[in-house]
C-alpha cells in the first residue's frame, strides 16, 4: 500500500511554540506544521521555553522547522558565515528539543565569489554540522532556490554538486519548493513536467525528498522570483499538484504550504491538496 503524504502547513506559533502553534494547525485543518523557532530576518538564538517544547514533542506531530532567512553558508561575509553555522547549530538543537523531523535551511549564493570557493566553504563549514546531528535527531533539509543571483542550487540537476560537497552525508536531505523549482525552470505546469521533474530528483537523490513545500507561483516560468501564490490560483495550476501526489518519489513525503493570506486562505488551501491527494488517478 503506497503511504499517505501529510498536508499541511507553515504555522503561526502566537501564544507558544506548541500551544500557538498545535492551535493555528487544528484551525486550518494541518496534518503537519513547519515553524520558525527565532526571527526568520534576524540572527539572535532564542531559547525555548522546556514545557512548549515538550508538549510538541509529545504531541506526535510531525514538525519541521525552517531556519532563518539570513543563513548563508556560500557567502563572502565572515561574518554571515559566522552567523550562518552559529544559527543552523542552534536550530538543529532546538529540533532535538522538539522532536522535529527536520530542519529546512536554503542552499544559499556565492554572491561574490566563485561557485567553486563558495562550494568548498560549503563542505568545511557545513559538514562538522551535519556530523553533530545525534541519531533520533532531525536531518538538515536543503532548499533549493529560485535561481536569482549567484545561487549555488536552483535546478534538481544543482543538488547533484551540492551533495558531493558534502560527501553525500546521510544526514542532508532535500526539501523541495514548488514555487522555487518552477521559477528556476522546470515547468511544472506542462505536461509531463512534474513527471520529468520528480524522476530527475529521485535519479540524482533517490531516498533524500524529505519535504514539500506545496507554493503555487505568481510569476512566469523561469522567471527567477520567489514569489508564493495560492495553491491553484498562480501560474503552476492545481493540476499540477495532484500529478505530484501521485508520483512515486512523493509517496509518504510531508507536504507544506508557504502560501499568502491568513487561516481562511490556508485552509483553503490545505483542503484543495487533500481532494487533489483523496481523488483517484484520471
């Protein structure tokens, strides 16, 4: 029996991490929730309070948490850097604390410097933290994007790079963006374009799709902007996103969604991908 995939969403945790947060996921009608643990445009380590974090723990929830922003392990800037490994450190550990079953972070840019410097910044850097992660802990998720700038990973074929700088950890997974992978180029809503698109990740990564973030796209394909639409309502379709459900490298994998608006429009939202998941092929 193929597993059932979990939809979801990107919560809101006013009023704590748990109790804000299992709250907002009951009102949307959420399988499963992604959360910031600190400000997604700031750097400060913020600790948690022990009786949220035990409550979601315990609440047999699948959740994720996405790192801030910031975070860039390709950049120039010692200090980014810096920042970068100080806030992923921390938020790996505040997935421990919470039980969370993986940490998304965004693959970042070189911004001035070559992508093969950026890379190797990458694997000095980037893999003692991977080799910290204690067994039972969350697995660190890449993020492509959008393919803006100096990105160093945009396009499913970018991972394959990107993974080999980091010597195929066990621990780094991937977390695809919807939005992301079609502004970068690959066309989703074409025929066949999330079949081509999904074969390509599991041929390059097959076992490494831990996540989906479910977005629709207000711009062109190709266009390079990250910029999120409604699920149904941008230029990916809803069509597209029942391909997706059906395709055999999604099978069990969380599905997130990161779309515009408040509850009402992310329930909406949450409800489409439940019918496009529920309603059998053709």
């Amino acid at each position: 029996m193929t597993p059932t995939s979990l939809i979801g969403g990107h919560v809101s945790v006013t009023g704590g991490l748990a109790k804000g947060g299992l709250k907002y996921m009951a009102d949307i009608g959420a399988e499963m929730i992604q959360v910031f643990v600190t400000n997604p445009r700031g750097w400060a380590l913020v600790e948690g309070k022990p009786d949220q974090d035990a409550l979601l723990a315990e609440s047999g929830v699948d959740a994720f948490i996405h790192v801030p922003y910031l975070a860039n392990f390709g950049s120039p800037s010692p200090e980014t850097l810096a920042n970068s490994i100080a806030i992923v450190r921390h938020t790996l550990r505040r997935g421990v604390e919470t039980g969370a079953k993986g940490v998304v972070v965004h693959t970042g840019s070189a911004v001035t410097q070559s992508r093969d410097d950026a890379l190797r910044q990458l694997r000095e850097n980037l893999l003692p933290l991977l080799d910290e992660i204690p067994d039972g802990g969350p697995d660190l998720l890449l993020e492509p994007m959008a393919g803006q700038g100096a990105m160093l990973c945009a396009t499913v074929q970018d991972l394959e790079p990107y993974l080999a700088a980091l010597d195929w950890h066990p621990r780094a997974n991937v977390c695809l963006d919807t939005c992301h992978a079609f502004a970068a180029g690959h066309d989703l809503a074409a025929e066949g374009g999330v079949q081509e698109t999904f074969d390509e990740l599991h041929k390059i990564a097959p076992g490494r799709l831990k996540l989906i973030h479910a977005n629709d796209s207000k711009d062109a394909c190709g266009a390079k902007k990250d910029r999120h639409e409604n699920i149904g309502a941008g230029q990916i379709g809803a069509r597209a996103f029942g391909e997706l459900m059906r395709h055999p490298a999604v099978a069990g994998v969380p599905i997130c969604i990161e779309t515009p608006g408040k509850a009402d429009k992310h329930r909406e939202d949450i409800e489409l991908l439940k019918r496009l998941r529920d309603t059998p092929a053709g």
